[in-house]
C-alpha cells in the first residue's frame, strides 16, 4: 500500500474540508417563513399587512440587497368595492427597503379594460403612493390595514351584494406650469382626486383607468354608504 508524504496528506484533507463546508459568501443572507411571517416583514419595513393577500405561503428575502420572493399557493385574483379587480401571480417579487418597494413584478390591477402593472409602492407618511409607470397616486394608508382573500377580497360575508360597478369616472385635463394632470368626476359629485403624468398621454384612456382606480380606493368608506 502506498502512503501519501505528509504534506499530500493534509493538503487532501482542506481540499475534502474545502469541497463538504458551504463558504459564508457563497449565498447572501436569506429569511424565510421560518423566522418571520411575510406579513411581519412588511412591517418591518413601515408597509402596511394588507399589500399582501391572504395565504402567503412562504417568502425569500436578501437583506444585503432588499431583494425578495413571495409565494402563493396559484394566482390570486379579487375584486374591490366591485370597481376594479386585482391580480398576484403565484410569485411575486421586487427590491424592499425602508418605505418603498420597487422593481415590483406579479401585481396588476384591471381598470376598465385595461391591466396595468404595479411597479413601485412608497410610503409617505400616513400614505402610500402607487406607480404604473407613466403615472401614480397616493391612497390613505388605513385602506390597507386588513389582508384581503382570494375570490371576495374585503367583503367575502356580502360578495354578492351590491358594488360600485354602475358608476361612472370622466378624466378632466387640467394644464399648470406646463405639467398634465387630470381631476376626476364620480357620477353627478366634483370630487378632490388628482392625478399628475410625467408626461400627457397620448389619449384620456390611461388617464381616466388611473383615475378610476383612484376614486374607488380613496372614497371607499363613502361609496359604501351611499350605494350599498
């Protein structure tokens, strides 16, 4: 039998050492459901639980990099108010840091016929600002307090009953300091809702989904009385 010198010997040693230990750079810092729940991880962030739907079943995060995946068990699709329907694919993911969430893939939100991707949320203060690319806006920060679920969304007890599906949305331009911005109308009321684009679309037809959108999520509570 022949023997390696000692030196062979120790060198196959680190090598085996080398192949069977997993380096500490060799994959960055992840945390998964096994600490905290996605939902705590919004939190942690300063975002509210209910960006995320009900079910989540579990998540990667590098906290290096804010990069992150969060899963569901299939698509999940629900409508609001019964104005507007929004859509998570089974996986979604982006880049989260303190108050903002970007580079977002795997949620959408159908305005009239149109699905528009949601790119990037950021929190001010008691609100959260929405973009869709060529344009954003701001909702108040309690609309998102409760997680909704697959299918009904916020009111699974009366998913039946009646929405705001019959209500009408007009886009009115408004040109200032040579920005575009538009001021809807819901039915017969003015209401106080502006959208501002970073630049005017070609044609009113974003402008007015964007709008819709808006005014759905921000007079909620209102709507809920006066047409339910």
């Amino acid at each position: 039998m022949a023997f390696l010198p000692p030196i062979t010997t120790f060198a196959a040693a680190l090598l085996l050492l080398f192949l069977h230990t997993p380096l500490a750079t060799s994959s960055p810092l992840n945390l998964t459901g096994d600490s905290l729940s996605p939902y705590e991880v919004l939190q942690g962030y300063n975002f509210p639980v209910g960006l995320l739907p009900q079910g989540v079943l579990k998540y990667d995060l590098d906290e290096s990099t804010g990069r992150f995946h969060a899963y569901l068990e299939g698509s999940c699709s629900f409508s609001l108010e019964g104005s507007y329907q929004l859509k998570y694919k089974s996986t979604i993911s982006g880049i989260i840091s303190n108050n903002r969430l970007k580079n977002l893939s795997g949620i959408s939100v159908k305005v009239l016929f149109l699905w528009l991707n949601i790119v990037e949320v950021v929190r001010d203060e008691d609100a959260l600002q929405f973009s869709v690319g060529i344009a954003s806006a701001s909702f108040p920060i309690d609309n998102f307090y409760e997680c909704p679920q697959c299918g009904c969304g916020l009111d699974c007890a009366n998913s039946n009953g009646k929405g705001t599906d019959h209500m009408i949305v007009k886009a009115l331009p408004v040109f200032d300091d040579g920005l575009c911005s538009y001021k809807a109308t819901l039915g017969f009321r003015i209401v106080d809702v502006e959208v501002q684009f970073s630049r005017c679309p070609r044609n009113h037809v974003q402008a007015i989904c964007v709008l819709t959108l808006v005014v759905f999520l921000h007079f909620q509570p209102a709507l809920r009385e006066d047409y339910g």
